[in-house]
C-alpha cells in the first residue's frame, strides 16, 4: 500500500479530506485496485463498503467509506 505524502499544511491521512477513485479490479482480501485523479494505481481497503469493479467510491486513509457512482449496473 502506498504511504501518502503530506504536502503544505494538509495531510489526506490526518485530515477530513476524501477522494474518488474508480475501482479497476476486487482482491481476495478485502480490497481492490483503484484508478486516482492523477491516473495512477492505488490498494484501498473495501471492508465497509460493497463496491464492484466500475464503481466509483469514496476513499480516506486508504478506507473506501462509499459508494458513489455504481459503474455500469
């Protein structure tokens, strides 16, 4: 899983901050790969959300908390 960066006087971990992302593929524990903003990878936890691959969900501290657009259904 990647770290975040803490950039200025905002941290997205530490912070009140959440991002979309689109889900590119479910893993067998509990989490999926997304697409970012800037179109790069991530490895989120979809623990508490029952999100598919298409969707797009809300992301903090690498904890997907929503489902914000289901993709295709």
């Amino acid at each position: 899983m990647k770290i975040p960066e803490c950039r200025d006087d905002v941290c997205l971990t530490c912070s009140d901050s959440a991002v979309s992302v689109a889900v590119l593929r479910l893993l067998d524990d509990r989490f999926a790969i997304v697409r970012t903003a800037s179109g790069g990878e991530d490895r989120v936890s979809v623990a508490l959300v029952t999100a598919q691959v298409g969707d797009t969900i809300l992301v903090h501290a690498g904890e997907a908390i929503a489902v914000v657009g289901a993709g295709g259904r």
